[in-house]
C-alpha cells in the first residue's frame, strides 16, 4: 500500500553556492584543525539549510534533499564530495576546490581553496554554515542521525519496506511550521538566485 507523502518541489540547484558551502565547511573546520568527513558536510548543509529557511526564507545551498538510510542528503552536494564524473561534467565544473583522502570507512576533506566566500555567500549563509558545523562536531554520529531522522521531511519521504536507496524531501517540511506555498514561491524564484 502507498502512503500518501508532502508534496515536493525542485529547487534550480545552484552549484556556485553548493561549491562555495561545500568549501567553506571544510575551510572552516580545518581553521578548527578537524578532518570533515562527507557525513559531517553533508549534515551541516543539511542543518545550515533548514536553518537559514526557517530564519531567513531560502536556503543557503538551493540544493534538492533526499532521504537516505542515514539521513538526509544533499544530492549535488554529495555527488560532488564522491566526485560523480557525470555530475562534474552537467555542470562543466573544470576543478573541484578541495581534496578528498581516504581514511578507513570514511573520506576526510581538506585543503579547500581560499575562495571570496563573501562573493557567493552572504553573511547569514557563513553564519548558518558555522553554526551547523558546530552543531555537527559537538555531537557524535548517533546523535547527529537521531537528530535528522526526527526531522518531519526525511520521516515522511522515507520508506524502510521499499528497495529504493533514496527518496525526494519535501521542501515544505523543512519549515518549522509547513509550508507548501512558500516551498513552491522558492522553488520558481530558484532559478534567478
């Protein structure tokens, strides 16, 4: 039997902004001499995002989420820190900005360039940015998965019966209060950000 779900909308996702979020969590937690990973990256999008939606009305990326087994994603952003060679060339990005090393189970990322953050990124969006990561780095990884789990948008979009790895989030979720209307004004406007 299928549930009915939220309704969704794709945001026009804006890769500058993705790229410079992306680069500015790693600049930033390597300042604080911390090795991200792509679960804490992905995570601090994903908190900084709801965050700046709910106080400022966009989001800081304009990424699309998908519900995964661990939470939810970012999915450029994601395919970008696995460095996705069909996502790369979509968006004829010619350099990724940081690197990627291997450690164990996990990637750590560092040595992002020194991008004019403030050229992409306003300072809202830093703030945003800071703060999640702070959030992420205080608390462990089980922490971090309860907290996004209990999020309204990744219960509604996921399923644990089906076969699907991921599921679209409902951007309307993401508000503190639903909004579907608002989901939809940003979701049109996206394009032009």
């Amino acid at each position: 039997m299928t549930r009915s779900k939220a309704p969704v909308v794709k945001l026009h996702e804006n890769v500058d902004r993705i790229i410079y979020s992306i680069a500015f969590v790693i600049s930033h937690a390597n300042s604080r001499e911390i090795k991200p990973t792509q679960y804490d990256i992905v995570k601090t999008l994903f908190l900084a995002d709801r965050a700046h939606l709910n106080k400022w009305g966009r989001p800081v990326t304009y990424d699309n989420y998908c519900a995964m087994q661990h939470g939810p994603v970012p999915s450029v952003s994601y395919d970008l820190l696995k460095e996705n060679k069909y996502i790369i060339r979509k968006f004829g990005i010619k350099d990724i900005p940081w690197k990627r090393y291997p450690a164990g189970t996990a990637n750590h990322y560092l040595n992002a360039q020194k991008l004019d953050f403030e050229d992409v990124l306003s300072p809202s969006d830093i703030e945003a940015l800071k703060d999640a990561f702070s959030t992420v780095s205080s608390l462990g990884f089980t922490q971090i998965r309860k907290l996004t789990h209990e999020d309204a948008a990744y219960v509604d979009a996921w399923e644990d019966e089906s076969n699907c790895k991921s599921f679209d989030m409902s951007l309307g979720l993401l508000f503190d209060t639903a909004n579907y209307e608002e989901a939809e004004r940003i979701a049109e406007q996206s394009e032009y950000v």
